[in-house]
C-alpha cells in the first residue's frame, strides 16, 4: 500500500512545512500551523493525470518565441459595458476571474444577471455552496430575469463538481463562493489557506485545459485581503473588487490585476430593485454639487484605467481649540495630506500648523494618483480663506516637495473630459497644457505653487 503524506500549513499565509513548530517563520504568527493530510502519492498522479478525466496533460515541445503562432484571444461579450470595460473586453475562454467584495457588495447578484443573460447564447453553469436552488431562484424571480437556460448546481464537494462540469461542458461557470469548497482528501476544514488553495488550483486547472471561463466569488477578511491570505491571485487571471459604502447606491468595479486587459479600470454601477444597472456616465453622478456655493470645493480630473473621471474634492479647515490639530483624509492618502500641508506651509506662506484639516473626495471614491495634489492644496486655501472657488474650475496636477507642479499622464483627455462637462477654466501643469486653444475654455497653465495660489485670484 501506498503511504499516505502530511504537511504542516500556515492558517495566515498559507506557508508549509515538513513538521510542526509553534511560530511561522514566513509570517511569524504563533501557533497557526495546521496538519494537512495530503493523500497517498498514487491517489494523487491519479487525480492529477486522469486519461479520462479533465487533467489528462500532453506533452509539450520547447519552442523559440518566433516560432509561436500569434492569434486574437475570442472573448464573450458580457452584455455590461462597464463589466466589459473592467474586463479588458469580455471574458477570455479558459480565463479563471476572481471577484470579490464586502458582504452585501451584490456579487452574486452581479454574476447571476451575468450567467441568466449568456444563458442564451452559451452554456452557463451557476454553482452555489452557501445558498439553496430554492434562494437563487428566488432572487432570479425578484430581478425578472429569464431563467429557462441557465443551469444550476449546489454542492460544495470540489471532485463531485468537476466531473459534473465535465460532463455538462459549459462555457462559463461561477463557483459561489470558492470558501466553501473542499477536497476530502485534505483534512483540514473548508475555508482553510490549504482547503481554498488547492480547490482553487483544481478549478483552474480545468478551466485551463478545457476553455471554461472560470469565475470565482472570494470574500473579503477584516483587513481587506481576498479569502484570507493572497493566495488565489497568484493562480488565476484577472481579480477584480465589487466596492461599496454602506450609504450608498452605487458601486465600483475595480481590476487589481488583468492578464488580458488593463490594471485599475473602473466601471460604476447603479443597485436599483431590478438589481445592479451600469453607468454609462460616471462623472455626472459624482457631480451632483450642491447649488449653494461654498469654499473648500474643487472638481479634480483622476484617470481611471482608460478613461478620465471628474470628482468633487472638498476641504475643511478650522481652528483648533484643544491643541492637537487634526489631520483627516477620506479617499487620499494620510500620509501625502501631511506633506501637502507641508509644501503649502514652506513654499506657499500658509501656516496650517494650529488648524484641524479635513479632505474628503465626494461619492466614495479612493483616488490614489498623484493628480490630486494641486486640487487638495486650492481646496484647502479655499477653506482656511473662506473664498468659495468657481463653479466652473477644474483643477489637477503633482506637487513636488520644492513647490513645483509636475505634469500627469493623458493630460489633453483630461481637460477635453472636463470640457465636455461644460467646464470654462482649468488650472493645470504647465507641460500639460495645450497648445492649441479648446473652444472658450480658459486654460492657465502654472509652473509651481506661488503660481497656482495667484491664479485663483485671477
């Protein structure tokens, strides 16, 4: 008989090891290693290499890169633009797509629209673990979704699932969620670092050899991280984040990473009662100022993905009456507001030492490019000098430590976005600056912070 073979694997970051110690060299947690049965060596060639199964593996031959016969990737039109969009284009057959989010965010919701609307065309498998056929139904019925094509499965057993998806063959399939998942031959229990990396590992392998679209749904821990650990980004293609606040109807689809398309595009979508309805013009919905005009509000121009996108960016400045001024930042970065304030003290004459500072981008929106140096700093001179900015500006730029404005990438996009939105003036880089004039927009274009603090007096 075979011997049967065991591994101690970290519950944090998923490291192994030969036997059991009491701290993780890898992470350094205490007391996290957990005693995984990883099954006799023949049951796993024979798992791994079935001839008759989905793992069955051909030999392959070295090739030059000259030698590879180059060819368009097909992909699957979704029917979303946006999704599309995140997408790099549609889904990619044989791709394995991670999609996350906070609980509530509407993954399921987005996936079944997704899966009851290709039914038509494709043949789509809708896997559930956490919910009955009878809740999926259900939700189907309350969105008004045709549910004559779509297939569906519950179970959790990842070798019982394989050979039905085997059998059915379909083009897409959604594991719901890939948490749930276990292999028996690991004795660890499901949701476990070793039970989601090898289920995970297995449905991707099969999606690889057979050109099934793979779509995972992973939760999101306390800290944000997917299913725990990182451990599922490394092995498939695309992972992408449902983003939503709590008093919000809107969400954010966001691509943190993309083998077939680009990094960090952002596609908006709407949750109404017939479920999530995209946005085809997210700057309007961002937009949405109030009438009254008031200081410590700018619109700034970020670039998202492949597209720009307008956002309000307001400031709140005020004195401080306990003696340790506070520093808030929502959607930017703490620390770069700490050195702004900074810049703007040596290099612009304003001291905000004994003033407490709020930022916040206006929607939810997290804005993590540089572009919003310039329009954080005017919005919060406008505030600490009550001298409330047109309604008309747009503003964006880098600044330097030495008070220089740096120029941002699709600079000409940005102001032609902002243009179209009915924008008249734009305080921008310099080397940003068009050459040619955009109808009667006013374009100022400044080389450095005392520059940009005159042309608002402008």
């Amino acid at each position: 008989m075979s011997k049967s073979k065991s591994a101690f694997v970290c519950n944090d970051c998923g490291a192994d090891y030969n036997k059991w110690a009491g701290q993780c060299t890898a992470c350094g947690a205490w007391n996290t290693l957990a005693e995984v049965r990883l099954g006799s060596s023949k049951h796993l060639r024979t798992s791994a290499g079935r001839k008759d199964g989905f793992a069955g593996a051909a030999g392959g031959n070295v090739q030059t890169l000259d030698q590879i016969a180059l060819r368009e990737q097909p992909r699957i039109n979704t029917g979303s633009a946006e999704l599309d969009r995140v997408l790099g284009g549609g889904l990619v057959s044989g791709s394995a797509v991670l999609i996350g989010g906070n609980p509530g965010a509407g993954k399921s919701t987005l996936l079944l629209q997704l899966l009851c609307k290709l039914a038509n065309e494709q043949s789509c498998l809708y896997v559930t673990g956490e919910e009955s056929l009878q809740q999926v139904a259900m939700r189907a019925r309350r969105l008004g979704l045709p549910t004559d094509k779509l297939q569906t499965l519950s179970e959790t057993n990842i070798e019982l699932l394989l050979g039905i998806a085997e059998s059915l063959g379909p083009a897409v399939m959604v594991v719901d969620s890939i948490q749930v998942m276990h292999w028996p031959e690991l004795a660890s229990a499901p949701g476990s670092v070793a039970q989601v990396r090898e289920c995970a590992a297995l449905l991707t392998r099969f999606a690889k050899q057979t050109g099934t679209v793979l779509i995972l749904v992973g939760h999101v821990t306390k800290d944000g991280s997917l299913a725990g650990p990182k451990v599922l980004e490394h092995m498939i293609d695309a992972s992408i984040m449902l983003e939503s606040t709590d008093d919000s109807r809107y969400r954010t689809l966001r691509s943190h990473k993309n083998r077939f398309g680009a990094v960090n595009e952002l596609g908006v979508f709407a949750m109404t009662e017939q479920g999530l309805r995209e946005v085809n013009n997210p700057s309007a919905i961002f937009l949405s100022r109030s009438d009254e005009v008031a200081s410590g509000s700018v619109v700034m121009v970020v670039w998202e993905g492949t597209r720009p996108l307008l956002v309000e960016i307001q400031a709140l400045v005020d004195t401080n009456a306990f003696g340790n001024p506070r520093r808030v930042a929502v959607g930017l970065d703490q620390n770069r507001l700490a050195m702004l304030l900074a810049v703007l003290h040596r290099h612009g004459g304003l001291m905000l030492g004994d003033q407490d500072v709020f930022v916040n981008v206006v929607g939810g929106v997290k804005v993590s490019e540089t572009s919003a140096d310039l329009a954080s700093l005017l919005a919060m001179v406008s505030s600490f000098r009550n001298r409330p900015l047109p309604r008309d500006l747009v503003v964006f730029g880098e600044v330097g430590l030495s008070g220089e404005i740096r120029p941002v990438p699709s600079g000409q996009e940005r102001i032609r976005e902002a243009a179209k939105h009915g924008f008249r003036k734009a305080i921008v880089p310099a080397a940003n600056a068009p050459r040619e004039s955009l109808g009667d927009m006013q374009i100022i274009g400044v080389k450095n912070l005392s520059e940009a603090l005159d042309a608002l007096e402008r």
